[in-house]
C-alpha cells in the first residue's frame, strides 16, 4: 500500500472553490453593509430636515398658512434668518437642497385645517430613500 505525501488535484481544486466562494461571500455582505450604511445616513437627514421644516412653518406663524388658499409649499434650506417658501405643483419640480452630494426635496402640504388648528403632512424625498412623510398639528 502505498503512503500518500501530497494533496491530490481534485482535492486542490476543491478547497480553492470553497476558498473563494467564501471571500465572494464575505465582500458581498461588506459591500451590502456600506450600501445600508448610506442609505440609513440619508433617511436620518431627510428625517432631520423634516424637523427643520416644522420649525420653520413655527417660525412663519399660525397666520401666516391659515389664511392663504395655497395648501401646497415647498422648502428651500439652509433656514439661516428666515424661511422661504413657495407654492409647487408638483414638488420635484423645484430645485433640491444638497447635503454630501445627496438631493433632499422638502415639502408640506396642508390637509386640514380649523379656525385654531392646521394639520400638515411633512416630507422629504431622496432618490435612495424614497419620500418619508410626517404628520404634524400645528396649534394656535
């Protein structure tokens, strides 16, 4: 009977497949992980910047939405001494606000409202995230 002293081809062939299957496998969770890494940075900031809106929509006052017949508006950043807005059609329309070289859309669309209430609905789109909405009860 003969001793054997080294691997075999097959056996070779073998380990490296299983070898590089599992460094495919490992970069591809490295790369889903920073792909989920992004985008949860970018819902964080539309979630941010959709508190921004609300203080700004304070800052504009009670009055100021209550009487108008526009129920549409959208944002523009950064809220430095004031808040601008205006009225859309539709709210990609306008020109983005960019944050790390993502485009951030801010808008607010009046859905209620009473002689000492208005009631919002808040959002932010970015391409990766998707529009994320609030709602948001604006008291007198």
């Amino acid at each position: 009977m003969k001793k054997k002293k080294a691997f075999s081809l097959i056996e070779i062939i073998v380990a490296t497949s299983v070898i590089s299957m599992t460094i495919f496998w490992v970069y591809t969770l490295i790369a889903q992980n920073g792909k989920l890494i992004q985008n949860s940075w970018s819902y964080l900031q539309g979630e941010i910047l959709i508190g921004n809106i609300k203080e700004c929509i304070n800052f504009l006052w009670f009055n100021t939405f209550k009487w108008n017949s526009q129920k549409e508006y959208s944002f523009n950043l950064p809220f430095t001494w004031t808040c601008s807005t205006w009225t859309y059609s539709t709210w990609y329309n306008f020109s983005p606000f960019q944050i790390d070289g993502k485009n951030f859309f801010l808008f607010a669309t009046i859905t209620n409202s009473w002689a000492n209430f208005i009631e919002w609905k808040l959002g932010s789109y970015e391409e990766s995230t998707g529009k994320i909405e609030k709602d948001y009860i604006q008291i007198k």
